[in-house]
C-alpha cells in the first residue's frame, strides 16, 4: 500500500519486545530514554537488519513494521545512511505520534 501524495512510508526492524509494544498500544513510541527511532526508506533494507542482528547474537525474531509521516514532518527528521544499512530517518520522539497507518511486512 503506497502513502498518498504528501506522505512517505518509513520501515523499522525491530525486535519482539517492540513488536509486542507496537501490537498492543497501535503506536511508534520510544523506549525509555531513547529521543526517537530509526527508519529505513526501503522495505528490502529493513528486512536485511534483522538477520543481521541475529547472525550476531543481538537476539531473534525481529520483524519489520512500517508506518506512513507526513511529508512536512519528515523535513524535521535528521537523513541517515549507516555504512552497509542503506538510508533512513531519525525520527525524533515528538513526531511518533504523527506516523500512521502501521503496516507489518514478516515476510523475508
């Protein structure tokens, strides 16, 4: 499902804790203190990260979820590009609540 215009869709890797959190409240919201979260732009670089975790004894089962922001929103984001994880967002704390339409993409 593709936002509509002035909106883009954000994908995040996150592991079952999170994904229980996300599950049971319907919203992004940061772990205590965390200032926000990270977001891919692509769909098939959020689902590289979780192996890549594990492969790595950071846990298992992590799983992509992905929401939609406003454009106007994300220009408060910060752009990222981590070596080797393609880019994304940080999305600061105060603009979770704006992303909507929450999708989960357990597919690899």
């Amino acid at each position: 499902m593709e936002p509509v215009a002035g909106y883009r869709r954000l994908y995040r890797t996150v592991d079952p804790l999170e994904a229980f959190d996300i599950f049971t409240s319907g919203r992004l919201r940061p772990a205590l203190g965390q200032e926000g979260k990270y977001f891919f732009v692509s769909l098939e670089h959020a689902r590289e990260l979780g192996p890549k975790f594990e492969s790595i004894g950071l846990g298992a089962a992590y799983r992509v979820v992905s929401a939609t922001i406003a454009e106007e929103d994300l220009a408060l984001a910060v752009p990222i590009s981590n070596a080797g994880e393609g880019p994304g967002y940080f999305v600061p704390e105060d603009l979770l609540d704006s992303m909507t339409n929450l999708m989960w993409h357990d597919e690899r």
